[in-house]
C-alpha cells in the first residue's frame, strides 16, 4: 500500500505540473532582461553611460550659454548707445531644454557729424568690439574697420585744421 500511495502522489504531482505548465504557457513571454540578469545588468551599464553623456553634454551647453551671454554683454556693455541689443541664437539640448550657442550685438558703424565725433565713436566702436575676453573673427573685423574709419577722420580733421591754418580751402572726396 505504502507503493500504491507512492504511485498515486507521484501522478497528482505529475498532474500538478502538467497543469502548471499549460498554465505557464499561456502567461506573456518574459523580457531579455528577465530571462538573462546578465543582459539586465548590461542594459542597466549601458543607461548610466548614457545618461552620463547627456549630464556632460548639458554641462557644456550651460557652459557655453554662459560664456555666449558674458561675449555678447561686454559688447553691448562697452559699445554705449552704439551698440543694439542682443540677439541669440537656441539649440534644444538632449534634455529638450534650449540653450544660447550663439549671439550677436549690432553696432553703428557710420560716420558721425564732425571728424571729431567720427573719430570718438569709432574709438568706442573699437573698444565694444574687443571688449570679450575672446573675440571672434569678426569682432576682430568689426574692430579692424572702425580703425580704418578712424584713421580716415584723422586725415581729414588733420587736413580741416591744416586749411585753418593756412587760410586755404581744401575739397575732399570720398
């Protein structure tokens, strides 16, 4: 009898375990991550190295949005009533947020009234020019233009205050 009860619990529990595998049959197929904790473990790697190229790619895009607004402001700050106001440029950084990558101030090159007034607007214009600890290529330009500008009002006031002088009348041409 003691075999025959053996017997018989041996196919309860095989018909248990049939039952539970057609159970388990019906049930969704389990993820990678599920089946394989090595994957999981590597997936979760893969995350955190991802995630630490996003946070230092924010971190630059910070960086330089600050370094943009500080380049843009010393313009803005030295060049005066010459200077317009700043205009920005966005990109969208992997966190969705947008962030200044570039910027620009106007500035009035034009002559002034007198060769005096020209001569000290485009000093300042000069000085807004180089006034970011890094100026561009064409900050550098916008600077090389105004002293060109300058120079041009020096020869004439030199030539205005020479026919003072002398009483002469000189014609000049541009």
């Amino acid at each position: 009898m003691q075999i025959r009860g053996y017997e018989q619990s041996y196919q309860q529990l095989y018909q248990l375990n049939e039952q539970s595998r057609g159970v388990h049959n019906n049930l969704p197929a389990q993820s990678a991550s599920e089946k394989d904790p090595k994957t999981a473990a590597q997936q979760s790697s893969d995350n955190k190295v991802e995630q630490s190229r996003i946070d230092a790619d924010v971190a630059k895009l910070k960086a330089d949005e600050q370094r943009v607004i500080a380049h843009e402001n010393a313009h803005k700050a030295a060049g005066g009533q010459y200077a317009g106001a700043a205009q920005y440029s966005y990109t969208t950084g992997p966190d969705g947020k947008q962030y200044v990558t570039g910027g620009e101030v106007s500035i009035d090159l034009s002559k002034g009234k007198t060769p005096e007034e020209t001569i000290a607007k485009m000093q300042q214009v000069r000085r807004a020019a180089l006034a970011p600890a890094d100026p561009s290529g064409q900050d550098i330009s916008v600077a090389a233009r105004a002293s060109m500008i300058e120079s041009r009002a020096r020869m004439e006031y030199a030539r205005n205050s020479q026919s003072q002088e002398t009483g002469q009348a000189f014609s000049i041409s541009a």
